[in-house]
C-alpha cells in the first residue's frame, strides 16, 4: 500500500489537481461529464482549460477547502493523487477552516471576475453543449436552495472529491471523506452530497449516507436525461 498523506491544498496543486478530476471522470464514464461535455476526447484542451478556471477561484474561496492526498515514494518523492473540495454554506456554525492564505482573497476576486468572462466565452466552445449546461446548472441551483438553504442550512457540502485511477481503492478517498465526516460532527452539521455517477452513489452509501432526493436534469422535448442521488450523512444519527 502507498504511504498517503493528507494536507491542505496550495496553489502549485491546481495543475495536478485538474488533471486527476478529467482523468477520473473520464475513467468512471461520468455522465454528467458526458452530458456537459460530449465532446471532451475531440477537444481535450478546451476541457482542461475551462476546468483549471473553474477550480482555481473556488480554491481561494473563504467558505472552501480543499485537501489533497500525497503518495510518498520510497526515496520521499512526493506526488498528489487525489483531492477534495468542501463547502462551508451559509448556515453553517463556522467558514471553513482555510487551505489557502487569507492574502490572497485579492488575487481571488480577480480571477472570478476572469472566471465570469470566460464562462461566456466556453459554453460556446467545442467540447461543451450549451443546452444541456443550462439544464444542469438550472437544477443544480434549485437543488441547492431546497436541501442545503431550506431543509438543512447547518450542513458542510462535499462539492468534490477525485481519485487518480491509478490509485483508487486504496484508502486516499477515505482520508479525505474521514477528514470531512470527522468536522462536519464536530459542528454538528450534516454533510450533503450530490454523485454525478452510480458508482460514486454506492460509495457514499457505504460510508453512511442516506437518499433525500434526487436531481433531475433533462431539457424538454429530449429523451436524454440524468438523475442525480442526493444523499445526507448525518453525525448525529451516528452515535
């Protein structure tokens, strides 16, 4: 078994990072990943791209924190092999305990404001299908304001969390989800999750989470759709 090791997440990781979360998704046959960008394998480049914009400004969010997972080879050579993005929502007790120095909110603003301009220009791009990014994203947030706003607004929310294929199945996610279970009891909090894939829905099964609902995403007069599991951990009804 490799010697992993859990830390907080740094800037120099953002490569790495993105790197894993195209390389997972893709291995998995994600298919919401399918269903944003069918494309992907033609126009690799535009999905890296638009991927590394979108993690770097949430990395420097203060209601984020993302951690990663170093294998330790044998000569000390360290090298990322999975990470994980919490989210601290608004009703929770407290933000999130910070990865990423507080200096750098600056640079963090600016890169959002990039960030917006860019999203403009991507969902027109080659990989992408614009419809069905409306779709998705149009539900998510409907999703979002029902269990994580209305029904249970303490809660801590798993947004991400990607194994290099290489390494999965053997213990750097469960650092991680550990990690995040361990906090989200000491504030008693729940934690929320949505799995884009069947697979990452029977994991997080095994780890205790529960069924509350389910995200549809479909745009009308198509008979392509998906269903997304959305699952709570709570703490409480652990003890």
């Amino acid at each position: 078994m490799p010697d992993f090791r859990l830390r907080d997440s740094t800037a120099k990781d953002i490569d790495r990072i993105t790197d894993i979360t195209l390389f997972a998704m893709k291995e998995a046959k994600d298919s919401l990943f399918a269903y944003n960008f069918p494309r992907s394998d033609e126009y690799p480049d535009d999905s890296r791209y638009y991927w590394k914009l979108r993690l770097e400004p949430t990395a420097y969010s203060k209601d984020t924190k993302f951690l990663v997972v170093e294998a330790v080879g044998s000569q000390g050579k360290k090298k990322v092999v999975a990470w994980s993005e919490w989210n601290w929502n608004s009703g929770a007790k407290e933000s999130a305990p910070q990865s990423f120095p507080k200096d750098t909110y600056g640079k963090a603003i600016a890169i959002h404001r990039y960030t917006d301009v860019f999203h403009e220009v991507h969902v027109s791009a080659s990989d992408a299908d614009l419809a069905h990014h409306h779709a998705f994203f149009t539900a998510a947030n409907e999703a979002d304001e029902k269990y994580w706003k209305e029904l249970y607004p303490e809660n801590v929310y798993l947004s991400a969390l990607y194994t290099d294929p290489e390494y999965q199945g053997q213990g750097a996610g469960q650092m991680m989800m550990h990690w995040g279970l361990q906090v989200a009891a000491s504030k008693h909090s729940v934690v929320g999750v949505s799995a884009s894939n069947k697979t990452a829905a029977e994991i997080y099964r095994h780890w205790g989470f529960k069924d509350i609902g389910t995200i549809r995403i479909q745009n009308e007069g198509e008979e392509a759709r998906i269903e997304m599991p959305v699952l709570l951990y709570n703490p409480s009804a652990e003890e």
